[in-house]
C-alpha cells in the first residue's frame, strides 16, 4: 500500500523523520527537536500546522525581503502563471528574464552590463569562476595561463565543489579537502581574535599589506580574487573595516586580476544600500546575486559581467569561445517575475529608508547586552547581526562545542514565538529588509531574553562539578 500523499491527516511529522534529509543538519539529532512544520506564512510570520505563529527572524535563511505572501509579489507570479511558468533561455529568450536583466543592468554598479542567470548562490560564483577562468584565456589582449584565484579566509561562496574550493570555513569544507582545486588565500581583516604580537590596529593593518603583497606576487596567476564584500555571512557576520573592499578594487586593476563580488548575501538591501559594493563606491568585474533577487520567493541567481569580459566570449561559432554552462532552469519566469515585482517594491516602499531606520533600533536595542559577561563581540552592518557568545571574554575562551549554545539559543528563542538560526556560538538576527521597527524589536528583545536564559544555564552547568 502506498501512503495518500494529499490525505488531510496525513503523519507529517512521521513522514518527514522517514524520508526527509534536511541540509546543514546533524540528522540524530533532529529526530528529538520537533521543528515547526511550515504551513502557511503571512507578512513576517510563519505558521505551523497547529496554528502556531514564529517571526522569521532570519528571512527565511537569509533570503526573504518585503515578508510572506506579499500581494504585489503573489499577484506578479499568478499573473506570469497564467502566460507561462517556464521556458527555456538555451535557443529562446524569455519576456520576464528580459525586463529584470534589464532592471538589474539600470541598478547594478557601473560597467556590469551582461545578465547570466542561473538558480542559486552556488551556480552564481561557479559561472563567475568559470567566466574569469575563459576569460584570460581569450581576452583580446593575448591569452594568459591563469590558474587560481585569490580568496579571503573563513570565506563562504556555496556547496558545489567550485565553491567549496574558494570557501574557507573549516568545519564545512575539509572533508572535502582532496576533491577541491588549490587556491592562496589572504586573512579575513576582523580582529576579534588577533594574532599573538598584534594589536588590533597592526594585525589590520597586517590584513591590508598582506592582500597587497599576495596579489602584487602573484598577478600572472590569479584570474581573480573572490570575496564577499563588506560582510562575511557565513563565517559569523564578520564585518571588513572600511576600506577594504576598496583597497583590493584598487589591487585587482593595477595587476589586471579580475575582481569577483559575492553578493548573494550582503544584496538586495540588506546592509543599506541595494548593493554593498556601493558603500565604497566600488564595481567588481563580476557581481553574484542570488537569495534576495526573487523577493525571497523562488530560486533564481544572476552573474553580471562587465562588457570587457562578455566581449572576449565572442567570435565565430566554431572558434570554441562560446561559454558553455547552462542549468535547465536558467532565467525561470516564475522567478524573473517575482524579482521584478520585488525591485518594484524596493522603489513603493521606499525599504532602503527602512533598513537604515531598523538597522538604527537594532544597534539602540543591542546596546543592552554590549557589556554582558558572554557576549564577546556584537557585528552588525545594516540588518545584518551576529552575536558571539563566549564562556569567557578575557582571555577569549569558547564554551564546550557540546553545549551546542547557539543552538540552544534558538530553541530558547523558538519557545519564545521567533525563529533563530546560529552559526556555531554566534547568534544570528537578519530580519528581512522590508521588516517594519515593531517586529524588528519584538526580535532583539526575544534574542537578548534568549542570549540571557541560555548563557545563565550555561554557567551553572559549567560550575556544577561533573
Ligand atoms: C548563501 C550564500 C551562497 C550560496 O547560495 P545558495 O543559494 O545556498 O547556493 C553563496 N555565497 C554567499 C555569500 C552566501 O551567503
């Protein structure tokens, strides 16, 4: 007997133990946790199947924008629906993945004029990868031989092993060590935890020297340097000193190395401006955007390139300069449409002016735990914030990885109505850009509540004698 799938009573919670793998999650573990089971949303609320309701306080991982079920965007989809849901952009072209290229080209930092879609963060920084790696090759001032690629530490670009090859985060990638291609790799520029023999300036400016010394001995090599400007995500919300970004723009022209930015975080509104490369004035060569193109809605990726590079992949046919990468759901029109609904959004709503009135209660609510005893660091650019939470602040001492502290963080917060999502010890808040001031409130207030509960269990578990 096979199970009725649509049946109204159907065991999902069964089912979903059964047969279900869940990404970045310790599966033994699950099993005990019982994660709300999503049914329904409505603005910033999710709803699970017993009604109960969760602000998402992480934009549905890092991706939702103006909120859930958001009519202009539900409207725009059905609209599209009714003419077509997907068609493809090998052989054709599409009326929706038209109007949004055109939409991103009109917003997107100066000279990035071509639109390569595709349908994740990942696929983003792999045709990015794959364009610098062509293009010296067949760049009309004569090829050139590059074979690697400059990244930053504790970088996160994805899970493909193209990614994971200019990801440097430990915990995630080393197992896969001997799949990946070699890459140099400079020292992410935060000081929290900085080298014996540095003061916080002088390890700085060590970060500064050191990309600088690297790019200059190594120019005829790299094809490009891959960095996710101004903010690090998946490394703990690590926010670069200003400046930074601008210094390697600076580096990437002087030696001819291509400069790709990941912005399939940090886009889209989420630090203050639509694009954090703005806030230093800075047009990489190539531009990754992904999570927050489509609102938030569906799975769509864009890589913009300036004409310098879409140009060295012209010729004849059969010269072979063609760049041959494609994903089968490259330019969906579902997704095309929610974007340019969401974009239109951005303008009616006037979010930007949101996000800097948020990000401003945000650091006002925050304040309240700066000096709190097991709060090592509070990060925040925009309506990005990471919390790093330690046993000990002087000397910087971690708490037993078997605590599992920020996750325990989030299961305190989740009793508490609102869904959190750590990185290890640090406590994550990235309200969606479009969240309005009360919401964003409710959030810190639940989180320091939350930061505060757990860390005081912490420390008596810590002095009761084992
Ligand atoms: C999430 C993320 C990615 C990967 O995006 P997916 O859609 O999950 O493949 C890449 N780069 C950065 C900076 C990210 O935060």
């Amino acid at each position: 007997m096979t199970a009725d799938f649509l049946a109204d009573d159907a065991p999902l919670r069964d089912w979903d133990n059964d047969c279900l793998w869940h990404p970045f999650t310790p599966m033994s573990a699950w099993r005990t946790e019982q994660a709300p089971i999503i049914v329904r949303a409505a603005g910033f609320q999710l709803y699970d199947q017993d009604g109960r309701g969760y602000l998402d306080g992480i934009s549905s991982l890092w991706c939702n924008v103006h909120g859930h079920t958001v009519s202009e965007i539900d409207q725009a989809i059905q609209a599209q629906l009714q003419k077509v849901a997907h068609s493809t952009l090998l052989g054709l072209a599409s009326e929706p993945s038209i109007r949004l290229a055109r939409a991103l080209v009109d917003r997107a930092p100066q000279g990035l004029t071509r639109v390569f879609y595709s349908d994740s963060g990942a696929t983003t920084v792999e045709v990015a990868l794959k364009m610098a790696y062509q293009y010296h090759r067949q760049k009309p001032e004569g090829p050139e031989e590059r074979d690697t690629f400059l990244c930053v530490g504790n970088a996160y670009h994805g899970d493909t092993l193209g990614t994971v090859s200019v990801g440097g985060i430990d915990l995630f990638h080393r197992v896969y060590r001997h799949l990946l291609f070699p890459t140099l790799t400079v020292p992410s520029p935060v000081a929290l935890r900085i080298p014996e023999g540095h003061t916080r300036e002088s390890w700085l400016q060590h970060c500064f020297d050191d990309v600088e010394r690297t790019i200059q001995a190594n120019h005829q090599r790299l094809a490009a340097v891959v960095m996710e400007p101004i903010v690090q995500g998946a490394a703990g919300i690590l926010v670069h000193p200003p400046g930074y970004l601008k210094h390697i723009r600076e580096l990437c022209t002087r030696y001819n190395v291509l400069l790709i930015a990941d912005e399939v975080a940090v886009g889209f509104g989420r630090t203050g401006t639509l694009f954090a490369c703005e806030r230093e004035q800075v047009s990489p060569d190539l531009l990754c955007l992904a999570k927050g193109i489509s609102g938030g809605y569906l799975p769509l990726g864009a890589t913009l390139a300036t004409e310098r590079i879409f140009s060295a992949f012209l010729g004849d046919p059969w010269q072979g300069r063609t760049f041959f990468h494609g994903h089968t759901y490259t330019g969906n029109a579902l997704g095309c449409a929610a974007g340019l609904a969401s974009l239109q959004l951005f303008e009616q709503r006037h979010v930007l002016e949101n996000v800097a009135r948020c990000s401003q209660t945000i650091s006002d609510k925050l304040r309240a735990i700066a000096d709190h005893p097991h709060v090592a660091e509070i990060r925040q650019c925009g309506m990005m914030v990471g919390i790093e939470l330690v046993r000990d602040r002087a000397p910087l001492t971690s708490f037993p990885v078997e605590f599992r502290l920020g996750h325990q963080v989030t299961l305190a917060a989740r009793r508490r109505g609102v869904i959190l999502r750590p990185l290890g010890d640090v406590v994550v808040l990235m309200p969606a850009p479009g969240m309005d001031v009360a919401n964003v409130e409710i959030l810190c207030d639940v989180a320091i509540e939350s930061i505060e509960e757990v860390t005081s269990a912490a420390r008596q578990r810590l002095s009761v004698p084992a």
